[in-house]
C-alpha cells in the first residue's frame, strides 16, 4: 500500500577519520510490500537542481537510485561488495559498495556501508532513515 509521508534522512560519511552529516526531510511517498519497502522523495542537488531518490528494500539488499544531474544506481547488499556507477556533470564514476549493517523496523531503516573505488577505501558511510505517514484527513 502506498501513502505520503513525510521523509527524514541523516548521512554520515566519514573519510580519514574526518565525519560530515547532511540532514534533509522531504514529501515523498512510502510503500511497503510483503517483500519489503519502497521509498520515494525529492531533494535538491547541489546546483540546486530537483531530483527523485528511490531507495528500494527487499531482504538485506537495498537498491538507491537518483536522477538529476549526479544520476545514481547504487546497490548496498549486507556482507556482499557490489559496483555502481555514479553520474556526474564530468563524467561517470564506477565506485564499490560493501554493506556492514542493515535494520529494518516500522519507519526506520538504517544502513551502514562502505565505498570504494580501485579496491581502495574511500569512505564509511551511515544512512539512517524515518518515515512519518501522513495522516488521513477525517
């Protein structure tokens, strides 16, 4: 069943020891599936662009995919390394992902993994994510 919610996401990535947050809340839309969950939202890019973000659960994998200008499809499995390529205006990047955490509750996903590029760390990331349904009017 799909409604609108309201969407709240915190990353952390963390580089050299060196850790940088970005908090954004946004109208989307939830759907929760006897597979798993589908969540779907605006945020601005930073050229101040509009684009979707689609973050699709099902197990202990989770596809995110962004169109805009920095084009993404990203999949994130627990204990398993995966490759995506990242769109950017300079051209694309192919980057490693390896997933060392992942929780599902009732709004809550949180998720925490690694990338790389070249077999080389670049980053420890965390996204957590929670979701408000809107509720209905009466």
């Amino acid at each position: 069943m799909k409604q609108n919610a309201t969407i709240f996401v915190k990353g952390v990535q963390t580089v050299d020891g060196e850790s940088d947050t970005i908090e954004l809340s946004s109208e989307g839309a939830v759907e929760t599936t006897d597979s798993g969950l589908r969540l779907c939202y605006s945020e601005l890019d930073e050229t101040g662009a509009v684009g979707e973000t689609v973050i699709t659960l099902i197990g202990e994998t989770v596809k995110i995919e962004r169109s805009g200008s920095n084009e993404m499809s990203m999949i994130v499995q627990k204990g398993k390394h995966r490759k995506c390529t990242y769109r950017t205006p300079m051209g694309a990047l192919f980057i490693g992902t390896y997933g060392t955490a992942l929780s599902y509750s009732d709004s809550a996903l949180k998720l925490q993994y690694d990338l790389d590029m070249n077999a080389v760390l670049l980053s420890k990331n965390e996204l957590d994510i929670h979701f408000q349904l809107d509720r209905e009017e009466e």
